[in-house]
C-alpha cells in the first residue's frame, strides 16, 4: 500500500468513526430524552450500610425495613415526586430518629444522617406483579440516609411512586405504577434495553472528560 492509498483508507476509517460516534451520541440524546420525565417523576429511597460486615449489611436491612413503612407514611398523599421530596425534606430528624433507634435495639450507637439530594444510579431492575421494573440509568433525586460512614454496600427502591413495600398487593403495585404515565410505564416496565446501556455509557464518558467517577448505586 503506498502513502496515498494509506491516506484514503485513514479518511475513509476516520470518516465511518465519526458516522459511528454521531449515530450513537444521537441514539443516547434520544434516550435521555424519553427517561428524562422518569428521573422528573421518581423519588429514590438510598440507604448506605456503615460498612460490608455481616452485621453492618443485617443492620442495613432492618433500617430499611422501618424505612419503607415509615417513608411511604410520610409521603401518603403526595400528588408527584416533587411533593414527596418536599414531604422527606420536612421529615429529615425524625427519619434519622427511627434509623437510630433500629440500630440501638439491636447494639449499634452509630449515627445515622439523612439527606434529600440528587444522586446518579445506575439502571436497576426488580419484578413486581406488572414484569421487572427497569429504572434507566441516570440522576435521580434521592432521601439518602447514611449509616455511619456508609461505606458498606447499600440498598435503593423506589420511594415515590410508593414501590418499596415489599408486602404491598398487586393491587397496590398497579396503583403506584399508574403514578407515572402511559410512556413512562412502556419505558420502566420491560427487560434491560440498549438505550440503557447508553445512558450508563454516555454517563461514564462524561465523568470521565470532568476528571470524575461515578460511584454504582
């Protein structure tokens, strides 16, 4: 191969990267685009266990036991996302009373924090009477509450709509889910979709041009 033919299959090369890369950072404005009023419409519930020991993951759970009957109290009533962080927000002491409380019934004096934040998640999947619910990579707002230095592997659900019981009814799930509308239900309720995988990728790029790391929840 002489130098000119170099230089034409170098162009040619250079030509379909580009085509690539637009085609795919087009497909990932897409997909932001169409989970954006999902990120708008949803309250995460984020609980970070002090640290991965057995007993700090056993305690995590209990916390998150009383969380979610207490938090889906807090929020009843709530008429969006908006509202239900608002609800959270007023709520924070006693929150942070309760976590503490569960730990000192079991032996456990660490502090635990509380904060209503915006947070980045990566796409998660659970099964609810409806199929698996899928909430597509990207930043959420969030009641985060820390146990101690919440360096153990945590737990997340969704707060608002109320999807965290775990003893909740069909009945019940199908109420929540209804929270959100026609085109967000076909976008979370489904399997794991490659538009997906681009928000997470096209998260990752853009941490990565801002010196960042993006921390899985």
């Amino acid at each position: 191969m002489n130098h000119i033919e170099f230089r034409r299959l170098a162009v040619s090369l250079g030509a379909v990267l580009t085509g690539v890369v637009v085609f795919l950072l087009t497909l990932a404005v897409g997909a932001y685009l169409e989970a954006a009023p999902v990120y708008d419409d949803t309250l995460r519930l984020h609980i970070r266990a002090a640290s991965d020991s057995a007993e700090d993951q056993a305690l995590k759970l209990l916390v998150r036991d009383r969380m979610t009957g207490m938090t889906a109290e807090l929020t009843e009533g709530a008429e969006d996302a908006e509202q239900a962080a608002d609800m959270m927000h007023d709520n924070l002491d006693k929150v942070c009373e309760e976590a503490e409380a569960v730990l000192l019934e079991n032996g456990c004096d660490a502090e635990v924090t509380a904060t209503v934040e915006k947070e980045y998640f990566n796409t998660r999947s659970y099964e609810t009477f409806d199929g698996n619910l899928t909430m597509p990579a990207g930043e959420y707002t969030a009641l985060v509450v820390t146990i101690g230095e919440g360096k153990g592997h945590n737990w997340w659900c969704v707060l608002y709509p109320s999807l965290c019981l775990p003893a909740a009814t069909e009945e019940e799930q199908s109420e929540a889910l209804s929270l959100y509308t026609e085109s967000e239900q076909h976008l979370v309720l489904g399997e794991y979709r490659f538009k997906f995988w681009l928000l997470e990728a096209a998260a990752r790029l853009g941490a990565w041009l801002e010196g960042e790391t993006l921390h899985e929840k």
